[in-house]
C-alpha cells in the first residue's frame, strides 16, 4: 500500500483495473478495513467504480464475515443507480444464507424475478444447502424439485449438496432414491456424498443397496 500511494503521488494516476486489482490483494490478505479504504479513495479521485470494483469488495465483505456490512453496501449500491446482477444476489443470499438468515436469503431469491433476473444452478443450490444446514429438508428438496419449472435443470453440485442435506437430515430413503436418479442421470457422487453413503452402509444394514 506505501508504495501505490508512493506512486500515485508522483506517477499515472490508478485507474479502475489498478484498484481491483489492489482490493483483491487486500482481501486475501484479510486486509478488508485497507480495501475499504481503497473504495473511498477511488471515490475521492472521481473515479466511478465499476462492477467489477463493487463485486470485488462485496464478495471479500462476505467472505470476511462482515455481513451487515455487505448488506449495507449492496443496498447503497442501489441506491446509487447501479443494478445489482445474478452474481451480486448469488454473493449476497451466499452471505445470508450462512449466517442462517433463509428467510432474508428467500426475499432476496423472491426478488430476483421482480429485478427480472433468474435464478442460475448456482443460486438454486446456495439456497437448498442453506434449508439443509438450517434442518429444513423438506422445504429443500420442494425446491430442489420446483427448479425445472423455471427452466434450471439441476446439475451434479446442486443433486450432490441435495442429497448430502438429506442424509444428514436422516431422510434416509428419499437420500438413496436421488442417489439412484442421479447417477440414472450420468451425473457421480462427489467425495463428501460418496463418504456419507459409505457411512451408513456401515453403520446399517446392507439391503439399502441401491
């Protein structure tokens, strides 16, 4: 950080690709209150930030645990005119949805359609992985089935958090009937769905035997 304010005292002015760029080192330093810091300087220089700016520092205000702030950041992104896109609301409901907030994280998947966006793969599966944590199968796996009427066939990530949520969940038999229909449907058990499987396999009898 010296040595860019160094230079934008004496050299080029940063521009846009020079502070993302920055913001992103800062993050995964865990450095979030100096990538912040960058925002405000952009700002400071009449520089606009650009989507990529404010996806940067969204994704790293999450990741940092820093949710109310994301929060704030993305309703003031808003507010300032600039849209949020799928990815924004993907970080977001993302955020909510580990902090166990799923009622907040279902106004946010609600208001896509409103925005006129559609929920990707991506966003189906944070949101059904968010009613399994939360022990809220059935409401996951009515979510998970409902996702081919919005034209978003599930795919291998979404058919492996779905069933790992099941089985974690003790829905012992619906877990090993998506199984089947998922490996029915070319797609293979990743190491974690693979391993709660195995488990139960030993842990009971063997006639569950898909």
């Amino acid at each position: 950080m010296e040595v860019f304010h160094a230079i934008s005292r004496t050299g080029p002015n940063p521009n846009t690709v020079t502070y993302n760029t920055l913001m992103q080192g800062m993050y995964r330093l865990g450095r979030v209150s100096a990538a912040c810091e960058l925002l405000r300087e952009m700002l400071a220089s009449r520089l606009a930030p650009c989507r990529v700016n404010c996806l940067i520092l969204l994704n790293g205000l999450r990741k940092s645990g820093k949710l109310k702030e994301a929060l704030k950041f993305f309703q003031a992104m808003r507010n300032s005119g600039l849209e949020p896109d799928i990815y924004f609301y993907n970080i977001i409901i993302g955020g909510v949805c580990k902090a166990g907030h799923i009622k907040i994280a279902m106004g946010f998947f609600h208001e896509l359609s409103i925005n006129g966006l559609k929920p990707t793969v991506h966003t189906y599966t944070i949101v059904i992985n968010g009613f399994c944590k939360m022990g809220l199968p059935d409401e996951a796996y009515r979510l998970f089935r409902s996702m081919g009427d919005n034209n978003c066939l599930p795919d291998s990530s979404s058919y492996n958090v779905m069933i790992q949520g099941l089985f974690r969940n003790n829905y012992i038999s619906k877990a090993t009937e998506l199984l089947a229909e998922m490996v029915n449907k070319g797609f293979s058990a990743n190491f974690c769905t693979a391993n709660l499987y195995l488990d139960l396999l030993l842990r009971h009898d063997k006639s569950i035997l898909i």
